[in-house]
C-alpha cells in the first residue's frame, strides 16, 4: 500500500487537506488547498504550483492512480483563469515530472485530461518517489548554490535583506579587480514562487561569468553583475504558486500590497541604478519563449545572436515595450520603474520548462546573457534609449 507525503519544503499542496484519498491507492490531489483563502495564483482554481511525493512501503513496485484536480471551475469570477477555455488551461497541465527512488533526472510523464482533472497512472517502486508539475528548485537548494559561491575571488556576497517570515535574500555581486568605471547589470529570479526555471537560469548565466571563458571575462571588464537568485523566499518554501503568501505581494510590481521584499528591490534598483534589469521568470506555454518590454532596436540585433530555441519546440513570443510615462502609473513593474528614473534597459524573459532539462535551462541562461552582451556591445545607430548614457 502506497501512501502520499505532502508538507515537506515547496510542496503543494502542503498539507493533507489537500490530499484525498479515493480508494487502495487511488488519491485525488487538490494544488489549490492553501492555509487560507488566497488571491491571484493563490485562489481556488488559479494554483501553478504541484510537489508532492508517494511514499511505497512495500519491497516491490506498486501501481498508483494520481487525480490532480486543478478546480478550474471553482475559481471565483474576479480570480478566473485568464484562458481561453478549460481546454487550454488544462493543455498547460497534462503532465508532471517524476524522480524515482535512486534516479538522478526528472522525466516527464504524460496524464489523461477531463475537464479539469489529469490523470496519472504510474507504477511505483518500493521507497519514496517525488512528483511535481516542473522541476523544484528549494530554498534550500538557493541557500547551497549562494554559499558555493562565497571564497570566490571574482564574488561577493551580500545579505540585501529578509522577508516577511524572516528567509535570506541575497544579493551576488560578480566582477573582476578592473579599476576602469562599469556599468552596473541588476539580474533576478523567482519573483514569483513556481517559476523555477528562472533559478536555473540565473546559476546559468552566474556558473558563465566565473567560467574563464574569453567574453566573459571582458564581461567582467565592463560590468558589475548583481544577481539576486530568490526574490520570494517565502512563497518559494511555502509551495506558493505567485505570491510571497496567500493574500500577498506580487513582485512584478514596486508595489502591491506591504511586504519588505518590495522595498527591498525598489532599494536596490535606486542604489545601482542599473545599465540594464534582466527579470527571469517561466510562464506556462509549452512552446513559446518570452521575450518582453526588450528596446526593438537592441531586441532586433539579440534575436541575431540568440533565435527561436527550435531544439526545444520554442519559438519567441514577442512583447513591445509601453511608451515611458511622464509621472508614475498607479501599477509600475521594476523595468519600467528603473527605466522611467534612471534610464535602464529593462527586459524579462520566460523560458517554460516543457521539453527541457535543468542543464537545458542552465544552458539557455548562459546563452541569453551573453546574446544581449553581444546585442549592447554594437554602437547604436541614430538616436535611441541609449543615446543620453553610451559612451
């Protein structure tokens, strides 16, 4: 008899109310559950967020039935999903991944859909087996990947702050002992909690920079890198979908609702006073990357360096930036506010998970860094955004 583990770190849903049994090992899992009523991704119907495990007592392989009812109906009217219909949401959502007692990679199985609910029938083996819509990256696995990094000569580390629960944000400094004046790049991830893709991206484009190789070191000539690898730490441990808790900040913004995390970007966006912000996140569409708010004219000579990923069944989704507004909107992204105060090139990307592998997605990091350091190293032509700050 097999049984479903839920409440370790990043699971969702993260406790057993979520979990239903429905026969000898048979459970219908509800991503939605949350400690109390949410908002956004965190309501009922709008979860983008599953962890959870099975746990296999027995000393041979036993066959599951897995229901993940994503409650698409049960949103309420002003939290619907923004889809076209119940059947693309669901497209979205018709496989996870699994990793197996002694396996080391994810693999992706597919389910059956009706109406809402993917169906998943696996066949187990004796111990633990760990199952998620994409693959996790913890908390925990930030905290490691941070510390590796610290004794490195071209890294330092800063503790840029706290969240509300009292979790590390991080800020990773990344540049060589040049004196010559640098500009400053602001790069982060998993401002919302489930886009774990962003994290991979980001060790990606860090692991690049440190790797001796001949651009990046004249990267590192040019530049001051600042990453922050986890802007919601909370929402992240907590098996949160978008936001940093249930009825909490959406950190797209410089402001939702209170939380010191927006502060603290906002902080740190005013002290670097960035050249260009790299926002990386992963949305849900299986075969489309993001491309968003990047200037045309640097966006075109990018594309050059970096085109649709057809290896990976992707294509890029283009987004035009919105003029700069004379006085600040009521809601204003972090890009947008850089670039309105102090000039920045702004840019966000979404690199969904489907088809790829962590190295893929590492390697996709590394990749699109350097693409836009080989964009910005042309000299503009005519007038641009650049144009008051290119030397």
């Amino acid at each position: 008899m097999s049984m479903i583990i839920v409440g370790f770190e990043g699971s969702c849903p993260q406790s057993y109310e979520g979990v239903k049994p429905e026969g000898l090992n048979r459970f219908r899992l509800f991503p939605s559950w949350r400690p109390s009523p949410g908002i956004s991704e965190e309501a009922v119907g709008r979860s983008t967020r599953l962890g959870f495990k099975v746990l296999n007592e027995t000393p041979s392989a036993e066959k599951v039935e897995l229901l993940i009812d994503w409650q698409y109906d049960d949103a309420p009217p002003k939290d619907r999903p923004s889809f076209v219909s119940i059947d693309e949401f669901m497209s979205y959502r018709d496989f996870v991944v699994v990793k197996g007692p002694g396996e080391t990679a994810w693999r992706t199985v597919m389910g059956d859909v009706e109406g809402s609910v993917a169906a998943f029938r696996l066949q187990v083996a004796p111990g633990e087996t760990e199952i998620h819509w994409h693959p996790p990256y913890t908390y925990t696995q930030c905290e490691e990947f941070v510390s590796s990094l610290r004794g490195h000569p071209l890294v330092s580390v800063e503790k840029a702050g706290q969240s509300r629960e009292g979790r590390n944000v991080w800020l990773v400094r990344v540049t060589d002992e040049s004196t010559k004046p640098k500009r400053n790049a602001f790069i982060r991830a998993r401002v919302h909690a489930y886009e774990s893709a962003g994290s991979c991206a980001l060790e990606g484009m860090v692991r690049w920079l440190l790797s001796g190789d001949a651009y990046a070191l004249a990267a590192l000539r040019r530049y001051v890198f600042h990453f922050i690898p986890m802007s919601n730490p909370d929402g992240v441990f907590n098996g949160l979908g978008r936001l940093t808790w249930p009825r909490g900040a959406d950190l797209t913004w410089v402001a939702s609702v209170p939380d010191p995390v927006h502060d603290l970007m906002k902080q740190t966006a005013d002290r670097l006073k960035p050249f260009f912000y790299i926002d990386l996140h992963n949305w849900q569409c299986k075969h489309v990357d993001g491309l968003l708010s990047l200037d045309p004219e640097v966006r075109g000579r990018f594309l050059r360096f970096m085109p649709d990923q057809l290896e990976f069944g992707k294509r890029w989704s283009i987004r035009e930036p919105g003029p700069v507004p004379q006085t600040p909107p009521p809601m204003e992204s972090l890009g947008q506010y850089c670039r309105r105060v102090h000039g920045t090139l702004p840019v966000a990307f979404e690199f969904p998970w489907f088809g790829r592998t962590a190295d893929d997605v590492r390697a996709t990091g590394q990749r699109t860094l350097w693409a836009l350091l080989h964009a910005l190293d042309e000299p503009p032509k005519g007038v641009s955004w650049r144009s008051a700050v290119w030397p």
